[in-house]
C-alpha cells in the first residue's frame, strides 16, 4: 500500500543573463528546466529517465510547472521516500534520506537513503543532503561540507577490489584529480577510506565539487536549446581545461558529453579521468578508448598511437554537438563510424593524411572506397546551418544584469553584431581545423583558444595563455601490474599523500 502526494513547483523563465566568473569577464546561464533557487536545485540535479511512467500525467503538464510525486511506501520501516519530477516528456526519482546516525565509535555520523540500500559513513563535517545518482563503480550524494560552507559531492566507490584493472582505473583518476589543479577541472576536496583494517576495506570515499548535470543531460533535454553564447563559453572552458591539461603531459582519452559537468550559471568542469594516461616513450593505446562517436580516425583505424591531438578531435565533435543535440558522428558500428567520417570529411590521402601505424586492413578498406571530396558541413547536419539562422541563437543577453556588472566595477564583453554567414564561418573554419585525418594538423587547445570563434567569450588570462600547468604529472608507474594488496597499499598512500598536501596548502 503507497501513498501518492502531489506538488506543484513552480519553474522561472530565464533568458540567459551575463554573470562574473574566475575564468573569464562574464558567463551565461542556461535556460534550463532544472534551474532552481540554492539547494532545491540541488535535489533535482540528476536525471535519470523513467518514461513508462511519463504518460500517466501527461494532460496536467506545462511549460510553466514542474510536477513532483512523492511516493511514500508504507511497507518497511521506516518508510523509503521517493522523489518523481517530470520534466515535461519523462519521469526520474530521486532516493530520499530515511535515516542519520552517529556520531559513531568512529567519529563519524551515518547516512541512509532507501531500505538500508545506500549507506554512507563521513566525517562530521558534512552534512549529506541527497541521492544523486548510481554508477557503476558505486553512488553519489550531495552534502554540504559545514566546515567551509561549500556544496560538495560525495562519491562512495563500492566493491573497490573486486577487479584490479577497475582498481588501477579509480587510483590512476584519484591521483591525477589530486594533481591537476584548474578552474574547468572537477577539483578533489577530500579523499577517505572506511573505518575498516587496511588488509579487509573495500570502500572508498571521494569528495569533488558539485555539480549540477552535465552535457549529455542538457543536450538530451528537448526543451533547451544551447544559444551561440553557450557553445562558444562552453567551448572555450573544455579548451581551457584540455591546454592545462596537456600541458601536464595528461591526454583524457574519453571527452563525451556525459563526462563534461556543468551547472545553471554555464560552468563546465571536466571529469572523469579514469581512462587518462601520457605520451612518452611507451604509448601504446587502444582502439577503445573514447566512446565511439568521438574517437579519433587514427584509432579507429588501429594505429598503436596517437597524441594529444586524439582530444581535439573530440573537441569538433562536440562543438557541432552542442547547437544541434545530437552526435555529430553516430556510428552504429567500427564501418559505419569510418563510412560517416569519410562521407564528411572525404576519403583520406592514404599517404599523407594517415600516421605509419595503421592498420593493413584499414588501408585496404579506405582504398577500395570511391573517391569522395566530402560534403560541406551543412550538407551533412542541414540543421546545424538552420540553428544560426534563428533569432534566438544569438539572444540570451541580459541588459540589466549587464549593467549592474559595470556599475560595480566589471566589465562585460558580448557578441559584436555581425551578419549569421559571418558567424557560421567562422565556426565552420573551427570546426574543420580540429575534423583533420592527420593528426599532425589539428589545432592544438591553446591555438583553438585563439580562434576567431570565440574572440566574444575570451579573456585576456586566455588570450596570454594562463591555461597552462607549471608542473607535468610522471607516469613512472602507469605500465606495471599490482597485486590486490599493493592496490590497497597505494590507496592509502595517496589518501596520506593528499591529506599531507592539502595540510600544506592551508586547506582546511
């Protein structure tokens, strides 16, 4: 037996306003259903997509309103709240809180959320507020760190040594997340294990910053469409985090939408470091790095190597991505990930344009094909061209915010006029300059920084180059094999290494 009450949240319209950011002059924030006011955005961050349930409440949806179903089962004890928000065209459910204790013999206090499902033990200074989502290395939950008043993540990684591979996966993220230190990159706050001996924990605890969704949840959404000033901010910031990056000697290998986290105010921060390594002398990859749609030809035609430039590859992929909501590249298979390459880009010259180690069967394959000189990109994504056309596509400007800015002091830079062709262009000129078979000849992050493309969202600390590291990450110990024990001994040395680290930089 369940009860089913309904509320009724009402969502503000919101045209786009500039606001001041670290990274540069101003940012635009994201007409997006799930905008909310402080930490009631934060209960609905993640979505996850129940559309069975969509049909069911379908005449009662708006535009203006959001519904929310709170299902309260009264079967068990206590009972597990469930969260139901609609967002206009599917359904997701949040897991409620059901249960706090501690402190613990520990020190630390107890969270639950559900029927004993989710249980997360933590430190006292954060007070966990909800379930944000299930992965599969283990969950996530929001909380606030009541220390220093931030909204934080908490990523609990369950079951951490059940496979070594996925093991060295999650350390080889901990560590560079530990290292890498920039503004569009997903910051490491803390890092704990279980209360459990060092020869028997399984558990790990991963502190980040907050975000609120990502790409992948933004562009899938039927009621957003990014205007000219988000693909270009949020360009420029996954840019500005590949040059830092790169600069490193860090190659991310798995850009996708999914793994760039953004939030209400357009701040992009990329994650998800798992797949990450360096160039150096033994780089040897696979071809299965990057999901499928946005890996690079020279893997997909199993070249043994590939650089820095594998990335900016992604980066094109994405850019046409984010103004028309779907992959740009949408191979069903290895074939027709190369048959839609070639049907845009042409047929390669097997002589220049690939690096010496590719594959025979590959080169087999791309000299049987007829010649091909390509399409133009708007004969291959008509819709793309149709985008920049709309009067929309370049409004989002907020006049009154814009001028409370300057009255304090700030400064704001916003699209000159110029005519739609003009803009189109340019953005085609970008595109194609990071769409090359040849590596070699791609753009790197810092020159694509200085594209004429993003002259409207660029600042002066990325015109001299401030995105670069002052320090590269070493390798050394990236191609050795460990044992399940060395495994939990190098997970406590990082967690020592990190604690000692953030004691030196006064980090509290």
């Amino acid at each position: 037996m369940f009860f089913v009450a309904l509320s009724f949240t009402h969502r503000r319209r919101v045209r786009g306003p500039f606001s001041r950011n670290s990274s540069s002059s101003f940012l635009f924030s994201l007409c997006s259903p799930h905008r909310r006011k402080s930490s009631r955005k934060r209960a609905y961050a993640a979505d996850r997509s129940a559309s069975a349930f969509s049909y069911l409440f379908s005449p009662l949806l708006t535009d203006q309103y959001i519904f929310v179903i709170l299902v309260l089962s009264q079967v068990g004890n206590p009972p597990p709240p469930v969260f139901f928000s609609f967002n206009g065209s599917s359904l997701s459910f949040k897991m409620m809180l059901t249960k706090v204790e501690g402190p613990n013999a520990a020190g630390n206090k107890v969270y639950v959320f559900g029927v004993d499902a989710y249980t997360l033990e933590v430190p006292q200074r954060y007070n966990v507020q909800y379930f944000v989502g299930r992965g599969a290395y283990g969950f996530v939950c929001s909380a606030v760190d009541e220390v220093t008043n931030e909204s934080v993540a908490i990523k609990k990684v369950t079951h951490l040594f059940d496979d070594a591979v996925d093991a060295k996966r999650v350390l080889r993220e901990v560590k560079l997340l530990s290292f890498l230190h920039h503004p569009n990159i997903l910051s490491l706050k803390d890092l704990f294990k279980a209360p459990d001996p060092v020869e028997t924990y399984t558990e790990l605890y991963v502190v980040t910053d907050l975000m609120e969704s990502d790409m992948d949840a933004t562009l899938r959404s039927p009621r957003v469409k990014l205007a000219a000033g988000h693909g270009q901010f949020f360009t420029l910031q996954l840019l500005c985090a590949l040059q830092y990056a790169h600069s490193a000697h860090v190659l991310h290998r798995d850009l996708k939408p999914g793994n760039l986290l953004t939030d209400a105010e357009c701040n992009l921060k990329l994650g998800d470091f798992g797949l990450a390594r360096g160039i150096g002398a033994d780089d040897t990859m696979t071809q299965y790095v990057f999901t499928r749609w946005y890996r690079p030809p020279e893997l997909l035609l199993v070249c043994k190597h590939c650089s820095y430039s594998a990335d900016m590859w992604a980066v094109g992929c994405l850019a046409a991505e984010m103004f028309t909501g779907k992959p740009l590249f949408p191979g069903k298979d290895y074939i027709n990930q190369i048959n839609l390459i070639v049907e845009l880009l042409g047929v390669p010259d097997l002589e220049h344009d690939l690096p010496p180690s590719t594959s025979k069967e590959a080169v087999h394959y791309l000299a049987s094909l007829p010649h091909s000189g390509g399409k133009k990109l708007e004969e291959f994504v008509p819709e793309l061209r149709t985008r920049f056309d709309e009067a929309s596509f370049f409004d989002g400007f907020d006049t009154e915010l814009e001028e409370e800015i300057v009255a304090e002091g700030g400064t704001v830079a916003r699209a000159q006029p110029r005519p739609p062709q003009d803009y189109y262009d340019e953005f085609v000129d970008f595109v194609f300059g990071l769409l090359r078979y040849n590596p070699e000849q791609r753009r790197t992050a810092k020159e694509s920084i200085a594209h004429a493309w993003l002259k409207d969202v660029r600042g002066p600390q990325e015109t001299i180059g401030g995105c670069e590291a002052e320090q590269v990450y070493k390798w050394d110990e990236e191609g050795e094999a460990f044992t399940i024990p060395q495994l939990r001994h190098m997970f406590i040395d990082e967690i020592e290494k990190f604690a000692a680290a953030k004691r030196q930089r006064g980090g509290q």
